[in-house]
C-alpha cells in the first residue's frame, strides 16, 4: 500500500494514540468487575478498529476500506443488541406480558 499522507506525523500520532486506548479497552474486558464492563470494553475496542480501518482509508487513498468500516459497525451494533437481548433472557430480567397471566389465561 502507498500512504502518501505518512510523512506527516500527525497520524502516526493518531494511529498510536488509538491503539493506546484500543488496549487500555482490552485490559478493561479481561479485568472487568462485571460482565456489562466487559461488554462496553469490547463494543469500545470495536469502535477503535473503526477508526483504525478510516485511517487507513484516509492514508491510502482507497474507498474500499471505508465501506469495510462501515459494515463492520453494523455488524457489531446488530451483534451487541442481540448479545444484550440474549443476556436479559438468560438472567430474568426481560419483561414480557405473558408473566401477568395465570393458567386460565386471565391477568394476574
């Protein structure tokens, strides 16, 4: 790849400025206190892979990247919903309205 734009050392400032806070994120998910820290430092880490994968669409010219970038956090927004949905389910906190109904299929 040629990245015509590297000589300037405001992005390597950049580049080295996210992947400090990209494992400052990754030390957070493996020392979370909880699992919804955990969950926030990956979704965190998700993010800065996307401005990485910008960054380089900017350095090298070439659209493409942008378009990865751009579909990758629509994966990671629908993938995080459906983590958190799945996670309400499995620890009893999702209301539903079939909780207020007995048996007979009266409302409690």
């Amino acid at each position: 790849m040629n990245f015509p734009y590297l000589e300037d050392g405001m992005f390597s400032v950049a580049v080295v400025a996210i992947l400090v806070t990209m494992l400052m994120a990754l030390a957070r998910a493996i020392r979370g206190p909880d699992l919804f820290n955990r969950i926030l430092a990956v979704n965190a880490v998700s993010t800065k892979v996307i401005l990485l994968l910008a960054l380089i669409t900017f350095l090298s010219g070439n659209p493409n990247f942008l378009d990865i970038a751009l579909v990758y956090a629509l994966i990671n927004f629908v993938s995080l919903l459906a983590f958190l949905n799945l996670l309400s389910y499995t620890q009893g906190t999702k209301n539903t309205s079939t909780n207020n109904i007995d048996n007979n299929g009266e409302v409690l």
